[in-house]
C-alpha cells in the first residue's frame, strides 16, 4: 500500500533512507507526460512512419509505456524512434525515469504450429 503525501511520498512503514523508498509522481506530471507523447507520436508519424499511444506509467520501476499500434504498411516503432522524448521527461524528471515499449501481437499475423 502507497500512501501519498505531499511531505514525504514514501511506502507505508518505511523511512525515506530505507531501500523500499518509492518516489510517487503527481497525476499532473503524468499528464504532461501524455501530452509530450502525444505530440512526439505526431512527429514520429510524420518522419518515420511510425505510430504509438502512451499507455501507462509504472511507478514501481518509474517506466512510462508507450505502445506500437502497428497499423497496416507503417513501419514497427523502435526505441530508437523515442530518444527524443525519453531525454525530454529524464530533463525534467531525473536519469532513473525510462520509456518502455508495449509490442502487441496481430492475432492474424500468428501462424499456428
């Protein structure tokens, strides 16, 4: 259970010093974070023929995901494609916040065994 304070953010039953310290990021800086992704999503579809969503942010190991929507004849998104943005939100944020990639599978494209 987290409990969210304005003092000290921490994990219920832990110090601040203790390894179990969880920084909790504030709704509206996940939304800020939506809106740069947005925005990058708009570029990348444009020069790399690429398209992408936020999906979630995980606090646990302070991961934003954002996932490929692996339209039809565009090209799959690559992390490569998301420098710009990670380096955007660690400017911000600090080094340790990351963005990871959700891949979904067509099931049309899956042949069976």
């Amino acid at each position: 259970m987290v409990v969210h304070s304005a003092v000290n953010r921490q994990v219920v039953g832990s110090s601040p010093t203790s390894a179990a310290y969880e920084f909790i990021m504030d709704k509206e800086d996940i939304e800020l974070v939506k809106e740069w992704t947005k925005r990058h999503a708009e570029y990348c579809s444009k020069f790399w023929k690429v398209d992408l969503i936020f999906e979630s942010y995980d606090p646990e190991v302070q991961t934003f995901y954002v996932k490929d929507l692996q339209l039809d004849e565009r090209e799959e998104l690559q992390f490569r494609h998301l420098f710009d943005l990670e380096k955007k939100i660690q400017n911000k944020h600090g080094k340790r916040y990351k963005i990871g990639i959700i891949y979904q599978q067509n099931p049309a494209a899956v042949t069976p065994y």
